[in-house]
C-alpha cells in the first residue's frame, strides 16, 4: 500500500486563508460592505461596535454549540475578527 503525502502546515494554511479571502469577498459582495460601512438606520452603533455584536453572537453560538446547518460558525468568526482588524485601521485615517 502506498502512503499519500501528508500536506504541509503552509499548504494547509495557504488553503485555510484563500478559502477565508474568498469568503469574506463574497460576502462583501452579497452585503455591501455593510460591515464596515453600516448604513445605521436603526442601529447608530459604530462599524466596530457592530463588529463586536457579531462577534459576541458567533461564540455565543459556539459556546452553546446551536449552529445552523448551514452556518460555519467558526468561519464567521474568523471573518468577523479579520473585519474588525480592517475596521480599526480604516478609522485611523
């Protein structure tokens, strides 16, 4: 029997983060850059506050282990926390 090579941690990363660069543009897309340009009509909260909701939200549902089906809980987070590490820079300028 032949043994299949075992993907590298840098194949695996490069994977993990390309498939989150696609996500997140994606989503960016379908949602207007909403997340980082909210258009406040009820919720007057700034970009990162909203950020932070959602990140609250996600590992809420992770703590409590309620996902949807067809909901990467794990995936949101990451995305939202990369969201909020652009936010912080944008609102620097």
């Amino acid at each position: 029997m032949e043994k299949t090579k075992t993907k590298s941690f840098n194949e695996l990363l490069t994977e993990e983060i390309e498939f989150l660069y696609d996500f997140l543009t994606q989503k960016n897309i379908s949602y207007g850059n909403s997340a980082l340009e909210p258009i406040n009509i009820f919720s007057k909260a700034s970009a990162i506050d909203q950020i932070d909701v959602r990140i609250d939200d996600k590992i809420n549902r992770i703590k409590k282990g309620k996902e949807y089906a067809t909901e990467d809980t794990e995936l949101d987070l990451l995305g939202y926390l990369i969201l909020k590490r652009i936010a912080k820079k944008t609102q620097k300028g």
